[in-house]
C-alpha cells in the first residue's frame, strides 16, 4: 500500500467512525422499523352502477424510516388458499 492510498485510508476512517455510532446507536442496540403512513394520492370518486353508490378510491403508500429492516414471514394455508403474514 503506497503512502497516498494509507493516507486516504486513515482520512476515511477518521471520518466514519465517530458517525457510526450516531447512526446505529449503541452496541447491542435492537433495530425497529417505523412504518408511517404517507398522505393519500389518485383520491378519486367513483360511481358504482349495479349498486347505485358512490366509492372513494385512493392510492397509499407506506415508508420505514426506521433502522431496523420490516421483516415479515408469510404462512401459506393450501387448505383455504389464504397467506397469513407474522
């Protein structure tokens, strides 16, 4: 490793170490995910003929800002054909 090369070693270490700690908190720190709702988009009023009501339709959108990943693990039921979410 050249001198240069061991020069920006050092200076990107020196950087990023005393960020990681802000960013994922203490060793041993449990990582959460924190689901917010956005605001609703495509807000549109649609007329059902056949049961002479109107129907709000919209589109949503959820975001983690959290740390921690969502991990969600599906059971598939073949009996019923439904796929329950834990």
């Amino acid at each position: 490793m050249n001198n240069k090369t061991r020069l920006w070693s050092c200076a990107w270490i020196s950087f990023i170490c005393p960020v990681l700690p802000i960013l994922g908190g203490p060793v041993g720190t449990i990582h959460y995910p924190d689901l917010v709702t956005l605001p609703p988009s495509d807000i549109r009023i649609d007329y059902d003929p056949n049961t002479r009501r109107k129907l709000i339709r919209f589109s949503n959108s959820i975001v983690n800002l959290g740390e921690g990943p969502l991990e969600v693990a599906p059971r598939n039921n073949p009996n019923n054909g439904t796929t329950e979410a834990y």
